[in-house]
C-alpha cells in the first residue's frame, strides 16, 4: 500500500512555448513533444527533475484527454511510467499497450449516453461554423474542435451547450480546444481502476480544467495551477491546493508538491 500520483499533462505539467510564459518566464524549457518536425510541448527543467526522482519512489499515472496516438507523442527524459490514463479514461495502458478488459468496461459506463456516432451527426451540424477550424475524432470515443476564439459568435457556445447536453454528453473548453465527451466517460473511474490494481492507499491529483474536476475530487490531496479552465470558473473543493504561478513555473509548483506528499524515510 502507498502514495499514487495521478496528474493531466497538457497545462498542468506541460506546456505550448506560448502558455509556457504565461507566469514568470522559464529559462531553458525542455522540449517533450515533437510533432511534424516541430517542437511543440515543453516542461521546466526544475519540474523535469524533480518527477523523474519522485516516479522512482511512488506510482506516477499520466491521465489525458490525449488519445493514445497524441500521448505516445510525449518523451519526458528519464520518465517511463508503468501506467497511463488516456483519451478521458477511455484507455488504461500498461506499459503503454491498451488493457482490452478496460475498454469493455467504459463500453458500460456510457451505455446511457448518446453513442458517438449520434453525437457526430448533431454535433457536426452545429461545429459547421467559420471559427471552427477543425473537428477530430478522438478514437471514435468523443469529439474535440479547434476553434478561432476572436471569431466565435457568444451565443454559438449556448447552443453547443445545450446540443452537448441534450445527448449525455459534457462540454470542456481549453484554449482554443472545445472538447465535448460522454457524461459516462471520465479520467476518475479509470483512476479508481488503476488505484485497484497497484493497491495505493493515497492518491495526489493535479488537472486544470473541468475534465479533471472528478480526479481532483476523488483525490486525498488535489492540486490545480492558477490558469486554466478551472481556474476561470474559479473552482475549488475542500483542501484544495491552487498554485502561486502560472505558466510553466506552475508547473514546478505542481511537482514542489507532489514531492511534499510523499512521507519521509522511517
């Protein structure tokens, strides 16, 4: 029995170059992800370090919205966690290969919800819009667009409400990322999964936007950055630890923490 830290990745621990400077300015940022030739994902040195040594000494689980495909993206140096949540708790992967066993399981959990294929038709008709740049799949589990926030018409964002709403499903806005995902579908169930099987006893949690609300509730000890979705709602549950920074010292913040849950040597 032990210490489980389950932590988002994107604007919680890292960062665009861009949401990197959002506080203090972090010199010498690693860069963790690398897409179509670019860097595009960053961390703080400090924060590098210091989650490598502590994912030597307790269960460190990255939980994402990221499908597995976008997580695989991900190279912390030094870090190679046994387990990861990803695409909203649609997966668990061990050793990063998806648990088959799991996705029957989540298969249950949104049986109540509007299939996606449903949810493509009415969505679609609604993301038809100028501002919206792009709408994804995220492994036929939910969907996500990609939005020109200067452009987008106020009252459009009400009516995708009520859309996303009127089939199960839950609306998350990120940035320029609009997520909408069965009310069924969450990173906390698969948590309460993977707390089973490793058999930890407390669990630290860290996430910013209301995607990671439930992880943050179900946790003994919650963390979230002073940015964010969360932040913007101006959320909070009791304990709740918000950070001084923002950006990628945010970050370090974070990890400060992580580290400061873990007991001392007897």
């Amino acid at each position: 029995m032990g210490l489980l830290i389950a932590s988002d990745l994107d604007r919680t621990l890292i960062y665009s170059a861009a949401a990197m400077q959002l506080g203090e300015p972090v010199r010498d940022p690693v860069c963790v992800e690398v897409y179509d030739g670019k860097d595009i994902s960053f961390m703080s040195p400090v924060a590098v370090e210091n989650l490598v040594a502590l994912a030597g000494q307790v269960d460190f689980v990255p939980s994402t919205t990221r499908t597995v495909e976008q997580y695989r993206r991900i190279r912390i140096p030094g870090l190679a966690p046994r387990h990861a949540i990803t695409t909203n708790g649609a997966n668990i992967l061990v050793d990063g290969e998806p648990c088959a066993d799991w996705a029957d399981s989540v298969d249950r959990e949104v049986a109540d919800c509007a299939s996606y294929a449903d949810a493509r038709d009415v969505l679609g008709a609604v993301m038809a819009q100028p501002w919206v740049t792009k709408v994804r799949s995220a492994e036929d589990r939910f969907l996500y667009a990609v939005v020109e926030p200067g452009e987008v018409n106020k009252g459009w964002f009400c009516e995708l409400e009520v859309a996303v709403a009127g089939l199960g499903w839950v609306l998350s806005l990120q940035g320029r990322k609009i997520y909408a995902i069965p009310s069924g579908l969450t990173k906390e169930a698969a948590l309460a999964e993977v707390v089973r099987r490793v058999g930890a006893s407390t669990v630290v949690a860290a996430g910013d936007s209301l995607l990671d609300r439930g992880l943050l509730e179900a946790a003994d000890v919650a963390i979230r950055p002073a940015h964010g979705e969360l932040e913007d709602q101006g959320w909070t549950t009791p304990g709740l630890i918000v950070t001084e920074q923002s950006g990628g010292r945010a970050g370090e913040e974070i990890v400060e923490r992580f580290r400061d849950a873990v007991p001392a040597p007897a």
